[in-house]
C-alpha cells in the first residue's frame, strides 16, 4: 500500500502570491493543519503549517492580510511519493518531526496531503488486525491445540 491511499480526498493547496489569511482560511475551512504551496503546474514549492502561524506569525507584526503566504512557508519541503510505504512516511515524519509530508508524482506535482494522524489511523487498523488474528490463533482449539 502506497500512502496516496491513506491521504485526504481533497488537498489543501494556495499559489505562493496568496495572503496568510487565505492559506489560513483554507486551512480552517478543510479543518487541516497545512497547506501545500503550489506553483502554476502543481508543484509544491513549499508548505505552511500550524507551526509556522505561531513560529514565523504570530508575534512578528506581520499582516495576514498582506503578507505573502511564500514570507513565511516552509521551504525546501520533504516530499513523499505514491510509491512511499506508510511505515516509511511514518518514521520519516517522527525522526524528521513533521505532521504533514506532500505526496508528489516524479514530476513534483502535488497529488495529496499526508498527515501523522492519516498515517497513526492506518497503523492502529493494522495493530488491531495483527491482534485479532493472534488471539484467533490463540483460541483456536484444532489439533494439537
């Protein structure tokens, strides 16, 4: 399984001459903690977070309204493929400390939005299926059981 899979329907994206306050809108409106930032062909050429409204924002003076949401994106960003596995997103999302990892074709161009709690849901689905086949096995009382 590829992590396309396990992304939201719907990516959350803004072109890097919009405002802060769009990209937090947009952020708002799909009830996620990101956006990608995209040029005109669809690749990402950044991110903004949660964390960068509170790190880069916040206290800086800057207007949301006029600011640039490129000032203040993250940049270069990690980038995930289709054919990145979840386990390996996932450890690359804790050891790296991210929360949201882009999904790109080769080309870059955007095609979904991981975040830790897509891949954390998935992990737990698998922890709980391993679980119920061990205590299936377990329980099974054929022969020599």
């Amino acid at each position: 399984m590829g992590v396309l899979e396990l992304c939201d329907s719907e990516v959350a994206a803004v072109k890097p001459d919009a405002s802060v306050a769009e990209a937090i809108r947009v952020m708002l409106e799909r009830r996620v903690g990101a956006v990608a930032i995209i040029d005109g062909d669809m690749r990402v050429a950044g991110i903004f977070t949660e964390r960068d409204v509170l790190r880069k924002l916040a206290l800086s003076g800057l207007s949301p309204d006029t600011t640039p949401v490129s000032a203040v994106m993250t940049t270069p960003v990690e980038l995930a493929t289709s054919e990145t596995g979840p386990g390996e997103a996932l450890t690359t999302m804790i050891e790296r400390h991210f929360r949201h990892l882009p999904v790109v074709d080769n080309n870059g161009k955007l095609l979904g939005m991981l975040s830790i709690r897509n891949v954390l849901e998935w992990r737990i689905g698998d922890l709980s299926r391993e679980l119920d086949a061990l205590e299936q096995y377990v329980s099974n009382d054929g022969p020599g059981g």
